[in-house]
C-alpha cells in the first residue's frame, strides 16, 4: 500500500445550494511540500476545514494519517499542525501564557523547536498578545504548531500580509522543517515567488475539483507559449480544447497551450494559415496563471 | 576538514529556467571562469537551500545533475567537491557545444566596430588565460 497522508474520495461539500467542493479526489504521498494552488473561492479552505474534521462531508470521504477526518482523536489532532493567514489567538493573554496553554495541551511538545523558530521573529515573551504585529503573530503561531512535531502541517496563506522580513523569516523556518523534521508541509499561497521557491508538488484546484498535479518543473514542460502572425482569422485554432488562451496583441496571436506535443503544434499552426511560429519559453508563474485563467473564462462561458 | 568554499550565484523567480536549472549553470559557470577550482569543496544541500532561501531537494536535484555531468563528486562523509576535470561528453556533443556557443558569441558582437581579426585575438587570449591557470593551480 502507497503511504499517503492525505487521501479523499468523491468528497464533496455543500453550503446550503452552493457547491463548495464536488466530487473532489486526491491523495498525497507523505513528505515534500506540496503547494495548494487555486482562486479565491476555489474550495482550498473548504477541503482544509473538512481535513481536520471542523466539517461533515457531504458526500464522500477523506483521510488524515490514514485516519477517517470524522474520526479523529484528539491523540491524532496533536500530530496536525494548522496555521491560517487570520493568526487568530487570544488578544488579553501575554505570549507567556499563550505558550504555555499550548505546551500543555501538547504531550510531544519541543520546546528547543519552538525556541529555534521564534528566534526568526521579534517577539516579546511579556508582551499582550494583541500588541504583537501581524508578522510576529504569524510567526508565534508557525512556532507553536511546528513545537507539537507535527506529522503533517497544513498553512492556509501564512504569509499572506507579511512585511520582507516576516516572510523570509517565515520561509526560513519553512525550509528547517522540511530538511529537519519528518513533517509533511501542505502549502496553501497566492504568491508565486513562495510557490516557485518552496514546492516539490503543485496541486493546482479550480471550482472545487483538483485540476492538476505534479512537479512545477513537469508542470512548466506541458505548458507553451507561442507567437504567430496569421493571415487568416484564427478561429479554428481558439477552439481546440488544449488552448488556454489566444490574444492579439497588435496584429499577432498570442497563444498558450497545455499538454501539446510542441512540435505537432506548431505543423498544426502552419498547416491552419499561420504564416510564422515563434515558441517562447513559459515561466511557472506564467503557466499557473494561464491556467488559472482559462477556469475563469470557463465560468464565464458555462454561467 | 577542508574550508567550505562560497557560491556566488542568485536565482530568480518568475523565470523561464527552473531553478534547478539556474543553480546547475550558475555553478557550471563558477567552475568554467575559475572561481571554483577543482577540490574546493561546496556548501552543504542544506546549506545551499538556505542561502538561495529555496526548497533542499531542488538543491539535491541540482547537485545530482552536476555529479552526473562529471563536474562536482560526492566523497563519502566529508561533503560535495568540485571534481578533477575529466571528459564526460561524447566527440559529437562536445562539438555541438562549440558551435551553439559560437553561435551565441557571433550573435553578442556581430554589431561591435571590431575587426574580426580583434575580436578572435581577444577570445584567444582570454582562453589562453584560462589555461595558465589550470598550469599553475597543478
């Protein structure tokens, strides 16, 4: 059997007549960092909130360390690592006292984890919680669920409003904890300078269902990008089903395609009016975009 | 233990070559131009990926390719060394190499006001400089 540590199956979740997530199936493999990537709106909390069991499917199923979501116990919940881009804690209470509400409540608590990672961050241990920036509460809380050696870690936008410093610390601490811990990272970013960075697995989700899977080197190759001058309307080529996009950018077609053999293409292109082909490279930033885009355009289209 | 020699390379994002790729021609290029000689010794995987603030396995990826290529060797225990040079490439690569790099070179200066004949003096006496100091390092 294949060690996954996250698996779900046929999951999907309804709000009322909204559908969040349908029909949503992924499994992935335990260790990496493995990048959450999709619009706002796209299911990525939903599925996060369902992971820890803070909601019922509402068909289907998913798994955490191998354990049924609606099943976990609390033995279990002390192996999940959770951070959201809120940094929520109790604003009365001083950093002291936060900690050691945490330690308590964690039996396989590191307290030399903790102290490596705050250390990235400027926080005062006597200080109210409320008085802390919004880059030291992100920290104190990376800090924490990284000190409960957490099996897998699951960061919904952690650096999402964080100053230069904040991030690199953040990002510091990220890199520790892959190289050092046997923990799982689930990355969850709008940034894609973090993504391009960080992630061994893109898992690229869109209107609730998981789009893509795979290295973002792998990803780059299925993508292209391609420039031609047509003496024709290019009608017959916006069709097909492998283009993301098609712009005329003064006079010339711009065109990204996904999982297209580059050189039946381009034979394509030319035999369907195009007078000159120009393949230019995609960088992962580019190619993430263009298929994010194209979902957009979907919705459009089917709405 | 030998001295940890630094690497002077950036990567960026939002580029067309993957890092991985970046990391394998920036070291490629500090061993051609002699900033790592061969014996020096490079920064941990760990190391690397902390300086470059990028993940460790695209690091590990990286050095692979290069020991793969012959450029860098693991010696078991002591760390990642940049290896004696030795001919890893066939007859026919190593001339599709020169020509792609020719090609490069001809298309940099092909609008300079130089003379052929200036311009291929000059490349000459830079690899003969190159030379001189692959002699006097052994």
């Amino acid at each position: 059997m294949t060690d996954y540590i996250i698996e779900s199956q046929g999951l999907t979740k309804c709000f009322g007549t909204k559908t969040a997530l349908f029909d949503f199936n992924l499994a992935i493999p335990r260790g990496g960092i493995h990048a959450f990537i999709g619009a706002n709106g796209a299911g990525k909390s939903t599925f996060f909130r369902l992971l820890l069991g803070l909601e019922s499917p509402t068909q289907g199923s998913c798994s955490v360390l191998g354990i049924n979501s609606q099943e976990l116990s609390p033995e279990h919940r002390g192996k999940i690592g959770y951070v959201n881009e809120e940094h929520t804690l109790p604003s009365w209470m001083t950093v002291d006292a936060v900690i050691e509400m945490q330690r308590s409540l964690y039996p396989k608590w590191q307290q030399d984890t903790f102290d490596k990672v705050i250390a990235n961050f400027d926080v005062g241990l006597k200080q109210n919680v409320g008085q802390l920036s919004r880059g030291e509460r992100a920290g104190l809380n990376l800090s924490m669920a990284l000190a409960q050696s957490p099996e897998v870690l699951i960061l919904d936008e952690p650096t999402l409003g964080l100053d230069v410093v904040a991030k690199q610390a953040f990002l510091t601490a990220l890199m520790h904890t892959e190289m050092d811990a046997n923990c799982t990272i689930i990355y969850c970013s709008h940034q894609m300078e973090e993504v391009e960075r960080v992630a061994d697995n893109l898992i690229i989700v869109e209107a609730g269902e998981v789009k893509y899977m795979a290295a973002p080197d792998d990803f780059c190759q299925r993508v292209n990008y391609w420039i031609c001058d047509f003496e024709t309307k290019p009608d017959k080529v916006k069709n097909l089903q492998c283009v993301l996009s098609l712009k005329n950018i003064e006079g010339q077609i711009h065109i990204v395609t996904i999982d297209q053999p580059a050189e039946h293409f381009e034979a394509y292109l030319l035999a369907n009016g195009a007078a000159s082909v120009v393949a230019v490279p995609v960088s992962l930033d580019k190619a993430i975009g263009a298929v994010l885009a194209q979902n957009h355009r979907g919705h459009e289209l089917s709405a | 233990m030998a001295k940890t020699s630094a690497i002077a390379i950036q990567i960026a994002t939002g580029d067309a070559r993957p890092i991985f790729r970046q990391i394998v021609d920036g070291i490629r290029k500090e061993i051609a131009t002699g900033n790592l000689q061969s014996g020096a010794k490079l920064p941990s995987v760990r190391a690397l990926a902390l300086q470059l603030m990028i993940n460790a396995n695209t690091v590990a990826k990286a050095y692979g390719e290069l020991t793969a290529q012959g450029l860098l060797e693991s010696r078991k225990g002591l760390g990642i060394f940049v290896a004696e040079p030795k001919q890893m490439l066939s007859e026919e690569e190593q001339q599709l190499r020169l020509q792609e790099a020719s090609e490069r070179f001809v298309n940099d200066v092909m609008y300079l006001d130089f003379s052929p004949e200036h311009m291929t003096q000059y490349l000459l006496k830079q690899l003969l400089q190159l030379q001189q100091k692959d002699e006097n390092k052994s």
